[in-house]
C-alpha cells in the first residue's frame, strides 16, 4: 500500500470557501519541454475578517519558479510548497496573488491536467485536474471569470483555444504567436480548457431562440475532416431541442468543440470549448456502426446541455455530482429517444442499468447517488451516480407529470443561475413549482442499493376485484444496514383476453395525468401496500414497473403462458421486452441446470413459439424485435445467478450459448427468410428505418450461424459486401468468434489491412478479438498487446483490448488458472503508475469476487496482491481496499 494511505472526504465536514476568486488571468507559454504558466488570482476573503490569515492553494506535480501577493515576491519563509499544495502564511483581506509555476505536460500520461495528446496540447480539469496547471482554490463552489493568454509556435500551434471569446491575436517574436480568450460567465476551475494544435475546422452557424446568431464549429485533424458532419448535425438537432423541450438558450456567440485521441473518458462540457474523445465525435458509415453513430449523437448533446446543467448552474461540491451528471443524462435521454425510437432507447438504456448499475449496487463500491464520502471522486463517475441519478430524475418528472416538471427546471434554472448547488435544491425547486411533497423521495438520494420490489396479486372473481399486493425492501450497503422506505412509482397495466383493460383503482381519483385509461402510475411509499382495482371481469396478466418506470427489482410468479402473452399483447414496449427477457433468462438457467445434473437440454416449446411470432409478424419495429431476440448477456445473467446463490460462468456460457443454437436451428428458415428479406442499405445510412432493419438482419445472422455452422459462409458473404460498418463488423464477429482458423485468421488480417489507418477501426479490431470465448482468449490478447497498433498510453486501445477482454470474454477471464486475474492484476500496476483513473476503471471486474463462489478466492488473492503493491494512486486504493472490506 501507499506509505500513508489516502483519507476519505465526506460531505457532512462541508464549510464554504474562506475565500472568493472574482478574476483569474492566466498565461501560458507553450514550450517543447515544458509550460510555463504565470497566474494572477485575484482574491477576497469572505470568512471572519482579521488583520491577516493564511490561505491553502491545491497544486501537484508542479514546480513553483515565483510568488508574490500585490506585486511583491514573497521571501522563501512566506510559505511551504508540499506536494499538493502551497499555504502562504499570511495574506490580506483582498489582494492579487500570482504564482509562475513550470509543468510538463509532454510527460504527463494521466491525462489529467494539461497533456499532450500526440502533437496537440490539451486539458482535462474535471474533477480535480486544474491544480496539476497552477495553484489554485481548486474546487466547484469556487467560481470566477477566466482571461487567458496562450502563446505558441505558429507553425506547430496555428490554433489556440480557451474559453469564451477571441480578444485578440498576436504575433510575437521566434516564429510565436499568442491569442487571448475572456469567458464573461464565472466559472470553476473544472471547466478551464486550453487545446493548441494543428488542426482543421468545419463550421456551421445557429440561429438561437431569440435570434442571436452562434458560430459552431468543430476541430479535429486535417485527416478526419471529412467525418465531423454527423457531430454537427447532432449539435444543432441539440441546441434546437433544449430550447423547445426545456427553453434553454445558448449564451455565447461561439460554441467550439475539439476531438482528440488520447482522452480518459467520452467527453468534456468545458464552457464553449467541449472537447472529446474522437471515438465521439468522429464518425463515417465507412467507419462508425450505427451504435457509435447513437454514441456521437447523444454524447454530443449530453456535453451540449451541460451548459445550462452543469456550467450555468453547476455543483456545490463532489457529492452532489449527480446534480449536474443525473440530470444531464436524463435529458440527453429523453433527447435521443425524440430524434429515434422511445421504446428501443429505453430498453437499451435499463440494459445498461441492470447489468452495470444493478451489479455496482450490490457490490463493494455501492454508494447513493449522492455519496457520503469518497476518498478519490474520480472513482464516482459512476453508473450510479449518472445512470441511476438520471432514474430517479425521471421518477420526479414521473410524479409531477412534464407539466410540473418544467416548471420545476425553469424554477430551478432561474432560482440558481451562475450558483455552485446542491441536490437538495433540485428537489426543493421541484417541489416549489409543483406544490408536490418529495420528503420521502429523497432517500433516493442518500440510500445505496437496488430496491428489490415484490409483487402478488390476488382475483375475486365474484366481487370482480383485482388486488396487487406489492412488498419493498432494500438489501443492506456498506455503511447503510438498515433502509426506509422508498417513494416507487409503479406504472402498471392489467392485460385480459382481448388487450389492456380499464383500469378503475379502489379509493382513488380517475388518473387524467396520461388520457389512456388502461394504464396508471401507483405510487408505493409502504414497506407492504395493496391497491385494489374495481370491475376487473376476467382474470389479468398484470403489467407491472411499464417504462421501467423505477430503477427497482421487480419479482412476480409469472408463468411463462403469462411471459409469452405480454410479449404479445401488453400495449407496453417495454413490458413486452422485458417478458422476453424474462422469458429467455429462465430458458438459459433451466438449460444451464440441465447441464449441470447432466440431463439432456430441451429447449422450451413455447419460447420457440413466441420466437417464431416475433419474427413472423412484419408489422413489428424490426429493431425491437432484435431487441426482443437479443439473448441476455452473461454478465447480467451472472449478476442474476449470484442473487439465489452464486454464478458459475462456465456453465452460463455453455447453457447462453446452447440456447441460442437451439433456438438458430429451431427457426432456421424463419431467420433466413427475415436475413434475405431485410435489404441493407448505405444510403440513409443514418435513417432510423435502415438501423432498425440492419439490426434485426444482424441478429438473424448471428442465430443462423450458431444453429448452423455452414451460415458462416453468409457471414463471408456479408463482410465482402457491406457497403458500412454496421454490417461489415456484425459479419466479421460472427467469423472471429465462431470460424476455423483459416477463415478467422484471413478474415481478420483483412480487415486490418483495410483499416489500418483508421486508429477507431483499428480499436474495433482489437475489442473483436478480445472477446473471442475459444481457449486462445488470453494468449491471443498478450500478443495483441505486442502489437505496433497497440498502446498502453492511449485509454481507447487500453479499453478495447484489455476493458474488451476482462469485460466481454468472461470464460476466459475466469479461467480456472487463474491466468485471466493475474493478467488483470498486472495490467493494473502498469497503468497504476501510467494512468490511475484508467487503471481504477479497468479493475471493476475483479471487485465482484464474492458474486463466484468457485473463483473468488483466486480473485481475491490478486486483489490482495494489488493491496501489496508500493505507490499505489489513491484511484487504485480505494477500488482494492473497499473490495477486500
Ligand atoms: N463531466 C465529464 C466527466 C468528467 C470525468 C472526470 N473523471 C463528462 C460528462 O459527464 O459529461
Ligand atoms: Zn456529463
């Protein structure tokens, strides 16, 4: 372990800052072997008046050349210099202090601060990253108006960006040249960027609500300019939406965004000057599947919102990250599901939910979505805190209605403009336009893990009455053993015979809020509560959580008669995928206990039937019905299989994959009629209708090549004729995973061939061939990693092939030798020291030890090695040391 170990910080030892900073000037001299950056903060003390105090600055990894307070250099006994921070011992109630400090962006491979990604410098401060620039009081509540002065080579930097607006741009002597940016809206330190470079731009203008004319535009490298359009696009769909949907302006007559390689996460919402990961901004039908093509788009606009959620109105603190992220993701998804298909982006949005969230949830590093603590916050950008904030956003905008619920963002929105806040004045805005009472709501907010929602219901025929008798309880977290009870709306449906039935609730108002009059929202507060629905005249199938419209786990005895005729009939899209879902994951666990009390596997004849349904009736959304198809992956199932006892991923595998070849033979011609007869199409590439049908064709595929080995040869046959991405990769993975060497082999060296200049299609090459369940697994990922593509200082290669590899090949993780967790293990020390926050992330698989009854022993015993490890970043320590708790 580190030879002190990192402290935790918690929210309840909060004090407001001793100190505003009301302007910041900053110079940076761009330099080949380092930065020189001259500061000038201009600071009053707001805390108790004395004559003089002592004041802290963060700073790390920097060396400080000068300091003075008003104009006079301060004496070396004046102050200390520590490792993370400078304290000067004695400075007035108001005055300007300015630091020169040297950095070396050229050798800084966190990423974190100012780097160099390739020949381009550029910065990311979020959360904590501006102290490695200069020190400062490097905190969110601590906003202030940023002019900022960076100077270059022109010839190797002809571009220099920073926030807000161009002043002025100089040329001065040695070939340099230098270009001033004033943001006039305070901000903190998070949102500084700089980026200076050589790059081309596209742009684009924007005509905002009330007329005001903005410049957009995108840089990325000369050689991507040609794959920016879809990125712009997506930002003015953006911009359009936020005004109409929540009346949101954009501020500032230039919005810039800037792509670059080597990027630590998605993307950046730095005021006007976003800046991305290429993988989410750069995208060709040639190169980007229509999944990064719904990637591009939503993350483009989720950066693009921030600037109200996040920059106008942004966090108190770390703890209430969820404020800006929750929100900001529950717009960007209420955003893509306007632009596509509701159903389909929400199905895929409760995937991610309960097969990373759920099990985050029930692991060591469960945490509110308003956690109480940390020690390190970049371990809490978390599916959590951004996936089941933005649930329970939802739940609020569920109970107030959208009515209500824009009148609370607007409330919010004006209340706190140019405000550093907290979750609580969310909710507080929420219920001061609404008039609604969200006391009990707020556990959402300060209790960890899944709700576990039980339900039973009960028929009186004689007195036609349906009662629903629903139980709530929450399994305990660390540091939480005892949970109240949640506030749950439980939208639900009651399905007879001939469709949805009126719904008339005992005791209760007509529900006016939808005009459907089959569908209510029942709101659980109880640990154990009933509603009773009236003239019910036959016996229902009940509907129950529809939309997802809590981020619970909902258990009801349904039979699989019950499952296939919501699949059918429920008039809920997401109900009907759900009972799919359902349905399909009891097949597997039945086939997987076949296997393992070795009787012989049979597939259930009425999964068969809904199967056959599904891909029988062309009216349907060709894209829900993939969706509908898609086998649960094994990692929500092994999530699954550890609630009742404990997951053997082996066995899940073969029973995962058993199901699907079954069920490829059973209706082989069906699928092979639906492959044929979906044309896939370039043109249009991006049409929502083409996507849907490209979906559906590729999951014919993949059950056609795991009924039939000889379907291989469509696979071929597909990859030599894709006209895109989408279909090219579809093919090649069904080639990789499921060839004989010689095809596998050739097939992927072509592609690589063809793709070798495309550093993102080079990605998807080594993800691909990460995650190929044959016995190479592991072998075949160390080589990769010789590879002259690869690199360990590029977080996308990292993540394809290392995150694909630990991450999407369970079987080969979890060898029995162990050798997948020791690879695992190792791959963590090297980037312990290259890039803690990319090392901290990659190590979540191990973290799930105790979900393996059989392994987790070998798990744990890299964990204990991890512990053992000298100089590990705090990012690392937290992750092992609350595993092993
Ligand atoms: N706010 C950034 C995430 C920063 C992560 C720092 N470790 C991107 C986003 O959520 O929009
Ligand atoms: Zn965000």
């Amino acid at each position: 372990m580190a030879a002190s170990n990192p402290d935790a910080v918690y929210l309840k030892d909060y004090q407001p800052s001793a100190y505003l900073i009301n302007r910041t000037e900053l110079h940076f001299d761009l330099l080949e072997d380092c930065v020189i950056v001259s500061s000038r903060i201009h600071l009053l003390r707001i805390s108790a008046p004395a004559e003089t105090a002592s004041i802290t600055l963060n700073g790390e990894e920097m060396e400080l050349l000068s300091v003075s307070v008003d104009g006079r250099k301060l004496e070396e006994e004046e102050y200390r210099v520590s490792a993370k921070a400078l304290v000067i011992y004695s400075i007035p109630e108001q005055c300007v202090l300015a630091c020169e400090t040297r950095i070396r962006p050229q050798e800084n491979t966190s990423l974190s601060g100012l780097y160099k990604s390739r020949s381009l410098f550029c910065t990311q401060c979020e959360a904590e990253g501006f102290r490695r620039i200069t020190y400062y009081i490097d905190r969110p509540d601590v906003m202030s108006v940023f002019t900022v002065t960076v100077e270059g080579d022109l010839q190797r930097y002809p571009v220099l960006l920073s926030n807000g607006n161009l002043i002025e741009t100089q040329q001065v002597a040695n070939g340099r040249h230098s270009a001033v940016w004033h943001d006039p809206f305070p901000k903190p330190a998070y949102l500084f960027a700089l980026v200076a470079g050589n790059l081309e731009y596209i742009e684009e203008r924007f005509t905002t609500m009330s007329d005001r004319e903005v410049a957009l535009r995108i840089y990325v490298e000369k050689k991507d300019i040609d794959k920016c359009g879809y990125a712009m696009r997506s930002l003015q769909q953006a911009m359009r939406w936020d005004e109409e949907v929540y009346g949101r302006e954009y501020d500032l007559d230039i919005f810039n965004i800037v792509a670059v390689d080597d990027f630590n996460m998605g993307a950046m919402e730095n005021k006007s000057l976003n800046i991305f990961n290429t993988s989410c901004v750069l995208c060709s039908s040639q190169i980007t599947t229509d999944l990064g093509f719904q990637r591009v788009q939503s993350i483009v606009a989720h950066e693009y919102f921030h600037n109200w959620s996040g920059n106008r109105v942004t966090c108190r603190d770390w703890f209430q990250l969820s404020l800006k992220e929750g929100f900001t993701v529950f717009r960007d998804s209420q955003f893509s599901a306007d632009m596509g298909s509701a159903t389909v982006k929400r199905v895929e949005d409760v995937s991610l939910l309960r097969s990373v969230q759920f099990a985050e949830d029930a692991g060591p590093m469960s945490h509110p979505i308003r956690p109480e603590s940390f020690i390190e916050i970049n371990n809490f950008y978390t599916a959590t805190v951004y996936e089941k904030g933005a649930e329970v956003v939802r739940m609020i905008h569920t109970l107030l209605g959208a009515e209500s619920f824009r009148r609370g963002s607007d409330l919010y929105f004006e209340r706190h403009d140019g405000q550093a806040v907290t979750c609580e004045d969310f909710v507080l805005a929420m219920e001061d336009a609404s008039g609604i009472n969200l006391q009990q709501f707020r556990y959402w907010y300060s209790q960890a893990g899944t709700p576990h929602l039980s339900v039973q219901d009960d028929y009186d025929e004689a007195a036609q009455c349906y009662t629903l008798h629903v139980e709530q309880s929450c399994p305990a977290t660390p540091g939480q053993a005892k949970k109240s009870p949640f506030v749950i709306p439980l939208a639900v449906g009651l399905l007879g015979e001939a469709g949805n039935l009126p719904l008339r609730l005992q005791d209760a108002p007509a529900d006016t809020d939808t005009g459907d009059n089959t569908h209510r929202v029942l709101t659980v507060s109880q640990s154990k509560q009933s509603f009773v629905f009236e003239g019910v005249t036959e016996r229902p199938v009940p509907s129950l959580l529809r939309g997802f419209s809590a981020p619970v786990s909902l258990h009801f005895n349904y039979s699989s008669q019950d499952l296939c005729a919501l699949m059918r009939r429920d008039g809920d899209g997401f109900v009907r995928w759900d009972s799919a879902q359902t349905l399909l994951a009891r097949v597997i666990f039945a086939v997987e206990q076949q296997f393992v009390s070795g009787t012989a596997a049979i597939l259930d004849q009425l999964l068969i039937d809904a199967c056959s349904d599904l891909l029988r009736d062309e009216s349907l959304d060709p894209a829900m019905v993939a969706e509908m198809l898609r086998l649960p992956g094994e990692e929500y199932l092994a999530e699954q299989a550890s609630q009742s006892g404990g997951a053997n991923v082996d066995s899940i595998h073969q029973a995962r994959e058993w199901v699907r070849s079954a069920l490829g033979q059973a209706l082989a011609p069906l699928f092979l009629q639906r492959y044929q007869g979906l044309e896939s199409h370039l043109a249009a590439a991006t049409e929502a209708t083409q996507i849907a049908d490209r979906s559906l064709r590729n999951m014919c595929l993949g059950y056609l090549v795991s009924g039939n080995r000889d379907n291989l040869a469509l696979a071929s046959a597909q990859y030599r004729q894709a006209t895109n991405m989408t279909d090219r990769q579809a093919a090649l993975k069904e080639i990789a995973f499921y060839a004989g060497h010689e095809l596998r082999a050739s097939t992927l060296d072509n592609f690589h061939q063809q793709w070798r200049h495309e550093a993102l299609v080079v990605n998807q090459w080594f993800q691909v061939q990460a995650a190929i369940p044959d016995s190479e697994g592991l072998s075949r990922v160390q080589l990769l990693m010789c590879h002259a593509d690869f690199d360990l200082g590029n977080p996308n290669k990292v993540r394809a092939l290392v995150g694909g590899f630990v991450n999407q090949n369970l079987i080969n993780f979890h060898h029995l030798d162990g050798s997948g967790y020791r690879f695992l293990k190792d791959m963590v020390v090297k980037l312990n020291r290259l890039n803690p926050q990319l090392a901290s992330r990659l190590l979540t698989p191990l973290t799930k030890w105790r979900r393996y009854p059989d392994r987790g022993e070998l798990m744990r015993a890299e964990l204990e090695g991890l512990a053992a490890e000298p100089a590990l970043s705090s990012d690392v320590f937290e992750i092992v040391s609350k595993s092993l708790q």
